[in-house]
C-alpha cells in the first residue's frame, strides 16, 4: 500500500477573487452622474457635495463635475471629534 494520496486529490485552489477596492477617480478628474469614485469597506472616505453613499458604502457621483478631496473634522454623537476624508464633486 502506497503511504502518500493519489495523484489527483488537492487540498488548494480556494482563494477568493480579489475585490478590486480603492479610488478609482481622483482629485482633478471628471465624474459623470453615477460613475463610480471608491469602492470601500466601510467608510474610510466619507461623501461630500454632489455625492451618495451605495448599500456596500460604495461612493458615487449625483452631478457631472471635478471630483475634490479634503479633510476636515467631524464631530461624533459621544462628543469625540475624528477626522474624516471627504469626497466631493464640484
């Protein structure tokens, strides 16, 4: 009898696809109504002006315009502030 498995019989092979996550427009580039800025879990850049925030906390764009990053402070319901990076299209 043979001390090793067959040939055939493989314990690799399940890695999950990669989700392609991160700014897929940045500063000074165009956006069109519904185009796509970031793809995010959870919400490392929050939405700005002209800017909605999917079930999957995806960010897009509302209007056709530059798309504007900045970062200001945001104060939570604990009274903490935090900063935040803000995503908008002007």
């Amino acid at each position: 009898m043979s001390t090793t498995k067959s040939a055939g019989s493989t314990r690799l092979g399940r890695d999950s696809r990669p989700k392609y996550l991160g700014v897929k427009l940045f500063a000074g580039e165009k956006a069109k109504v519904g185009q796509i800025l970031i793809r995010q879990r959870g919400t490392k850049w929050v939405p700005g002006k002209n800017v909605r925030k999917g079930s999957d906390d995806t960010l897009y764009a509302m209007k056709e315009g530059l798309v504007s990053f900045k970062e200001t402070r945001k104060l939570a319901f604990n009274n903490t502030q935090r900063f935040v990076k803000v995503i908008s299209v002007l």
